[in-house]
C-alpha cells in the first residue's frame, strides 16, 4: 500500500503558483519562444480614442482602447500558436470585478494573471454599466500586461536620461506641473507614478490640489515615514482605474539608471 508522500509524488504537476494571481504551466520554454517572435510582428497600439472629459481647448487627452490593443496583437498571436482568452468574476457583496488573462500556446503551455478592480463608478454607483466599464478597462490593461504591449508615451524618461535618480524624476515632475500652472485656466493639472523595480512599488507625485481632491484614496497609501504616497503593484492598477474614473490624468514617470 502506498502511503500518502508516495501518492502525491506520483501526481502529475498540473500548474505552477508564482503567487496568489500569477499561475502558469510548469513549462514555459515554448510558449515564450513563441512570443519574442511574435512580439517582432506587433504592429503598434494606436492612440485612436478621445476621452472628452479631456479636452481644454483644441487638445484632447487620447488613449489606445481595447480594439485597438487587440488589432494591433492578435494577428501576430495567431500565427506563432498564441491565443488570449480572458474571464471575468464579480464580487457583488465587495462590488469588484476580477478579470483573469490567459495566454495558451498550441504546445499546451500557458500563463495567467488576475486583475482585481472596484466596480463602481463616482458615487460609488453599483450597476450594470459600471461592472462594464470595469470589465472593459481591466480587459485593455491586462492584455496589454501579459502579451508586452504599451501606448503610453515616454518622453518623460527622456527628459530625465543621464541622471538616473528619484530627485531627477520628481524634479521632472514638478516642471511639468509649473508648466501646466503658468498656462493659466487651460492648464491640465496631473499625477504621476515612479515605478521601483528594486522595491515593485510606485511612488505617487504630482499637482498638491489634485492630491487634495483625491485624498480619499492617496491617504491610505501615505508613508509617514518617507512622507511620500507609495504603491505596490495591485494598489498602483487599481489607482490607475479609479483616477480614469475621475477623469485625473496619471502618467509614468520612468525610474533612470545611473
């Protein structure tokens, strides 16, 4: 009779935890080959759509939707065996939506992620259109997130290249926001992120009025300490959400190396 050890020894691995959101198969040797190559053949992710709440004067805030991603991917995917299938879950009693991303290559080999969001809209409001209007941004960010796809702009690490520290992308920072301010009534107050890899969190910065207007949600994540808004990896996608909401401007700012 076998004992317990031996029969559990004996079972087939089925999935590999990297932690409580990220599973894969236990291989994935095959499926990342497919990828790189396919990657190659991504055509970029147009900024097309508008968002109104945007516009000052003849400028309007543009962003790469959902369609956009997909186009822009899918073609590449399905040559090299790649398909991505993605799952929604609601919590109605939290009112939050999970959106579970799967990459699966023809090999077998797959990879997944969970994305977890409120699902509620200013207001709190609770219904069918906010649950869709989370779904589809949790969609867009998290296909994204998993085939290695971006349309946010970058000149903000340009601006900082050659000085490769914290002070250089605040100072950065904070031009961008005196710029904004010496415009006059136009000027389009921001926030910004400064992603640390070292520590996989994101420092929050930005104009002090729109951190005023949203202490709601930035006052959880003060460091009293560093006396800085720090957030991990979950807390910085669902701030992303919740300001989109809000229509509150938020861009990276990329961390330089020295």
């Amino acid at each position: 009779m076998e004992d317990a050890s031996t029969a559990v020894d004996q079972q087939p691995e089925q999935e590999f935890l990297i932690d409580k959101t990220v599973r894969s198969s236990p291989q994935l040797g095959q499926l990342a080959a497919a990828l790189a190559k396919a990657q190659l053949e991504f055509t970029p992710v147009v900024k097309g759509a508008e968002n109104p709440a945007y516009k000052r004067g003849f400028k309007a805030a543009k962003y790469a939707d959902l369609a956009s991603v997909i186009d822009a991917t899918r073609p590449a995917l399905a040559k090299n065996g790649l398909v991505v299938i993605q799952m929604p879950r609601v919590n109605h009693a939290a009112k939050m939506l999970t959106m579970t991303t799967k990459l699966l290559h023809s090999s077998g080999e797959w990879i997944e992620n969970d994305l977890t969001v409120p699902a509620t809209q200013q207001g709190n409001r609770y219904d069918i259109q906010s649950i869709g209007s989370a779904m589809t941004y949790t969609r867009r960010y998290a296909w994204q997130a998993i085939v290695g796809v971006t349309a946010e702009e970058d000149d903000d690490g340009n601006a900082a290249a050659g000085v490769g520290s914290r002070e250089a992308q605040q100072e950065v920072a904070a031009e961008k926001i005196q710029a904004r301010e010496t415009r006059g009534s136009k000027a389009i107050p921001c926030l910004y992120y400064i992603w640390h890899d070292e520590s996989q969190t994101a420092e929050i910065t930005g104009a002090d009025e729109i951190k005023t207007a949203n202490k709601d949600v930035l006052k959880p994540l003060y460091n009293a300490a560093s006396k800085t808004i720090v957030a991990n990896a979950e807390q910085l996608e669902a701030l992303k959400y919740e300001f989109e909401k809000r229509n509150v401007l938020f861009r990276p700012l990329q961390e330089n190396r020295a």
